[in-house]
C-alpha cells in the first residue's frame, strides 16, 4: 500500500471519531502546554537570577564582624551582625585588611564603614544611610553602573555619588550632577548617579569617601571597618579562597576554634547556586505533575484507537481479504495515533508559548510600582527552539506508543473473523 494512502485512511480514522478524537487531542495540548509553560518560566527565571546575581559581583565576598551559628550552608553564613546569636562580636580593622591582601587569589580588598546621617539638599532633608568606600579600590569592586557622572577616585574627599531613586525621587526634586548636598553638616559635591535597579539594590545608596566618613559618622571609629569586600581573581576557586580567608583571618585575630569565629563570609556566587538549585528541583517537580497529564493523554489515544479498531473491524477484514498486509493494517492505526499526537504537539506548543507570554507580562505588571524581587524574576521567560522541538516530538513519540497497541492487534485479525464480525 502507498504511504499516501496509509495516511489518507489514517486521517480517515481521526475525521470519522471527531469528539473522541478532539477530547484526547485536547488532553495533549493541555499536558505539552503546560510542560513548555514550565519550563519555559523556570529557564526565565534562572536566567534572570544568574544576571541580578551577576551584577551583585559572582566574585565578590563580604567579611562581617560576628558570625552566627545558624549560618545555612558553607559560604553564605549570615551577613552583617551576629544575627542576635552570635559570640564575641569584634569590629574589622586595618590589620585583617593586611592579612586578606596576602591571601592567594584575592584581588582587591576594600573596608567600609556605614552610619545613619542627616542629608539634606535644597530646603528638603532627611536620614539616610551612608556608606565609606576606600576610593583608591571602590572603582575596582563596585558592579553597580552610572546613569551619569562618574565613580568616587582617590582625588575625592567631599564628593558623593548617589543612589537612582536617592537622586530622583527622595528630594522631591532630581539632583543634577556637580550639585551639593549637605550630609551632617559638611558639604559634599555630586559626582555620580547610579542606573535604576527596580526599586532595589543601589537604588538608595549614598556614597562618599572612608575618610569623609570618618568624619561626618560620629559612631564610626578611625581604624575599624563594618565591613570588608573581597574580590577574587577566579571565582573556580572560590571554596577554596573562603577557606584560606577564614583561615588567614582566625591566624590573624589569634581564634584557635572554629567555633570561636567572630567574623562571618557571605557570598553571592554560593547563594545564587543554592537559589539556582532549589529552582531547579521545583522546576522539574511541577514538570513532572504536568506530564501526567500527558501520560493520561496518552491512555486517551490507546482508547481511542482500540475503540476505532472494534469499529473498523470489518472494514479491516475487507482489506485484508483484497490484499493488505499486516504491516499495511499497523502503518495505517500508528499514523492515525502518531496524527492525534502531532496535532496535540503543535496545539500544546502553541498554548504553552501563549501561557508563559501571558504569565510573563501578568508578573511584570504586577511588579511594575514595586520593588521587583520574586516576581520579576518569574516575569522573566525563556522559549527556546530547542525546548519546542521536543516538546512537539515529546508528543508525536507518546501517540505512536500509546497507539502502538491497537495497531499491533489490528494488524492480527484474520480476514475471516474480521468479516464475521458485528
């Protein structure tokens, strides 16, 4: 028998069951739709989170006086102040600085300080928080980008560079570049404007000199640091180089026990795996919730090609009596289930593509007047060719199985029992 043919009475099979047909082939398209819908807003998302992450600085470390003994995983274990739980809280000092700087793979050390200060600018003032940097290095560590002006340098003792929504939106009024500010008192002159970051991130950032920070924080000491920002050279190695600094700090500050830490390591790129990880697991666990539904897709089209066979069962006696042979018979039920795959693969990839479009621009509506977090980072998706092409494939592959069967056991009527049949 021609190929032409075995489709032409394939798709005669389809078009003859119209309802049943379609009510499986909706069943399809509801389970590859909701697999490419999945998938397509996991990749998004882990997507946009290894690019925030990325401008957070993947090589970046941040060293914190106390350290908590409910860190959560080797790398990141807790932040800033001992957390409430902490022992021996001890402040940074120039001396840990040296230290780290003989650390092999680090690459630029930078102490900081950080206080609550009045800001004031034209006849509008406030409290904000201000943070020192060491200008002979923050131009080397900071991943944030200008919208204008430029970074502090070591030449800068009363200049400041402020954070998007701190320049725009909190004054009531934008403040332009080479305006002044007033902090605490002391006039510091705008050099540089960080980008928007959503409502997060630098968006609030004041940033001045160490020293003239010094100066303006009364609670800030001349020879301690909040903190210290390490990058690294090559972040393949970052375990390692966390090690040597906790290492290297405990010789330093003379602890004996590890337990007796007094200073805590956080950093982005462990974070970002752990949160890529957990993303990853959710991902493939709703996956699988949605291929049930193809696996009750494909119990759809064994039915109906078992029904379309007790029905077709003189018509197969009659070929078979003119000559069909049963590989003819099987060519005939497999195209009929692989026709009802195909069609749901293609409707499936259609909805799902229309599914995660939708998700995407529900999820950046919703964020749009917020400050972004969990929900842009799902706005985000990501349809590729090669996730289409499976999931059409995917589809084709499960009606010519689930179709495998039927066809198998209309390939085997005998002529005789086949025209006897009522």
């Amino acid at each position: 028998m021609r190929f032409s043919k075995s489709v032409e009475l394939a798709w005669n099979l389809i078009a003859h069951s119209k309802l049943r047909s379609w009510l499986t082939i909706i069943g399809i398209i509801i389970g590859i739709g909701a697999v490419v819908a999945i998938v397509s807003i996991s990749q998004g998302a882990q997507q946009e989170l290894t690019s925030r992450f990325g401008q957070l600085g993947a090589d970046i470390l941040t060293i914190s006086p106390g350290y908590s003994q409910a860190g959560g995983f080797r790398g990141f274990e807790g932040g800033g102040n001992n957390g409430g739980t902490g022992v021996n809280q001890k402040n940074l000092t120039n001396k840990d600085i040296l230290a780290l700087k003989s650390v092999p793979n680090v690459k630029f050390v930078m102490g900081t300080v950080s206080g609550r200060a009045d800001i004031k600018y034209l006849d509008k003032s406030g409290s904000a928080n201000v943070q020192g940097v060491d200008t002979s290095v923050w131009k080397d560590i900071v991943t944030t980008e200008l919208d204008s002006g430029r970074y502090l340098t070591k030449s800068d003792l009363y200049s400041v560079v402020l954070g998007y929504g701190r320049a725009n939106t909190y004054f009531g009024k934008p403040v332009q570049l080479n305006r002044q500010i007033t902090i605490e008192g002391k006039i510091f002159k705008v050099v540089g404007i960080f980008v928007e970051s959503g409502g997060g991130g630098n968006d609030n950032s004041v940033i001045i000199p160490i020293e003239a920070a010094r100066d303006v924080l009364s609670d800030v000491g001349s020879s301690e640091f909040d903190s210290i920002t390490v990058k690294v050279d090559d972040i393949n190695q970052m375990n390692q180089t966390i090690a040597n600094i906790e290492n290297k700090l405990m010789m330093s500050r003379g602890i004996l026990k590890a337990t007796d830490r007094d200073f805590s390591i956080s950093s982005v790129l462990e974070l970002q795996r752990t949160i890529a990880s957990t993303l990853n697991t959710m991902s493939i666990f709703l996956a699988a919730i949605a291929a049930i539904s193809l696996i009750v897709g494909g119990i759809g089209i064994s039915n109906t090609m078992f029904t379309s066979v007790l029905e077709k069962t003189r018509e197969i006696g009659i070929m078979k009596a003119i000559g069909a042979k049963n590989r003819d018979i099987l060519a005939i039920f497999l195209f009929s289930s692989g026709m009802i795959g195909f069609i749901g693969g293609l409707g499936g990839v259609i909805l799902g593509s229309v599914a995660s479009g939708y998700i995407s621009l529900l999820t950046s509506g919703a964020s749009a007047g917020g400050p972004g977090g969990i929900a842009r980072i799902f706005g985000a998706t990501s349809i590729t060719p090669g996730l289409l092409i499976f999931a059409f494939s995917f589809s084709i592959i499960i009606g010519v199985i689930a179709g495998a069967i039927p066809a198998y056991r209309a390939s085997r009527l005998k002529p005789v029992d086949a025209l006897r049949y009522e």
